[in-house]
C-alpha cells in the first residue's frame, strides 16, 4: 500500500469543490454537504465496474469497513455511471448500503483535482504485474471500461468542513491505505 500524497490546495479548485459539495446528491437522495457537516467522510472516486484496481479497491473497503467506521467515518463511493456493474460489485462485497454518487460528468474528479491519466499510468508495467497478481492471482477478475478508461481514482478524508487527507493515484495500479487516510481525526 502507498503512503499519502500531501494535501495541497493547489492540487484542486476550492471554490468548484465548495459548490459541487451543496448541489451533489448520492443515488440515494442525502446532499454531499449534509453527510460532510454531519460525520467526517471519506469519498472514494472509483474509474468503472470493470477496472481490476476497482474491484480490488471496493473488497479492501469492505475488509476495513468496521475500522473505518469506529470512528464515525462515513464512507461515500464516486463513480461515472456505470450503475448496474456498480451495483453489483458493491452488493457482491456487502456495501450495498453505502452512498454512492454518480458522477457522468466528472465534475467531482476534476474539482477534486482527477486527472486523466497518461499511457504508463494506465498501462504501464506497473499496471500490468499489479493488474495480474489482482485480477488473476488475487481473484478480482478482469473486465471491460464500463466507463472512462482514462480517468484516474483518488480517495478524500473530509473532517470537519476541510480536506484533511488525500491519496491521488499516480498510476491505476495503486492501493491506498483507507485506514491510514482516516488516521488523521484520531490524532488532532
């Protein structure tokens, strides 16, 4: 697992953030904002329902949920509107009752600073060996873009009003450390 990428408001456009926290709704109805006023929140962008990294991502959620959740960390999944292979890979690992935004247009992932990924981070050897032990070995399956290809992850701590953690992916083969992320209210 990787070590945290340093929060920089550079990284990201404040104000877009700001304004896409009041209109965001999840699928099933609350608005983003609430759910930040009310609990600290970790959002985790996801690329699609085919994406090896994906898959393995939500079962690392699902194995630390309980830690995650401890603490009062509400957990809100992002994606770009694949919702049926969404669906069905959340409820395959028990996270059904997650909130989930879906967010086609990736107004989210660019406030947030989610770039487009470039040809090595997507499929660069890095990606292949990792895409191989997770998909084959580790039995996440490989699949099909059920959505942006190129679009990168990332995954956000929001405690009290502010980013207090951030993992930005520099290639789709990363794995960020959920509890790791979430460490950060324990220790102010």
């Amino acid at each position: 697992m990787n070590s945290l990428s340093p929060v920089s408001s550079g990284t990201w456009d404040v104000s877009a953030v700001a304004s896409l926290l009041e209109e965001a709704t999840t699928e099933s109805g609350s608005r983003l904002v609430d759910l930040v006023e009310a609990f600290p929140v970790l959002l985790v962008f996801l690329r699609h329902s085919g994406c090896t990294f994906c898959r393995e991502a939500v079962a690392d959620i699902a194995s630390k949920r309980a830690e995650i959740e401890s603490s009062g960390t509400h957990i809100v999944l992002v994606h770009m509107g694949d919702r049926v292979g969404i669906e069905e890979l959340v409820a395959k690992h028990g996270l059904s009752d997650l909130d989930r935004i879906c967010d086609s247009r990736q107004e989210l992932y660019r406030a947030f600073g989610l770039k487009k990924g470039r040809w090595t981070q997507l499929f660069g050897w890095k990606v292949w060996v990792r895409g191989l032990i997770a998909g084959v070995i580790r039995g996440h399956g490989l699949g099909r873009a059920a959505a942006d290809p190129t679009q990168m992850p990332g995954v956000f701590f929001l405690d009290r009003g502010m980013v207090a953690s951030a993992f930005r992916h520099r290639s789709a083969a990363d794995r960020p450390c959920y509890t790791e992320l979430c460490r950060d209210r324990e220790e102010q």
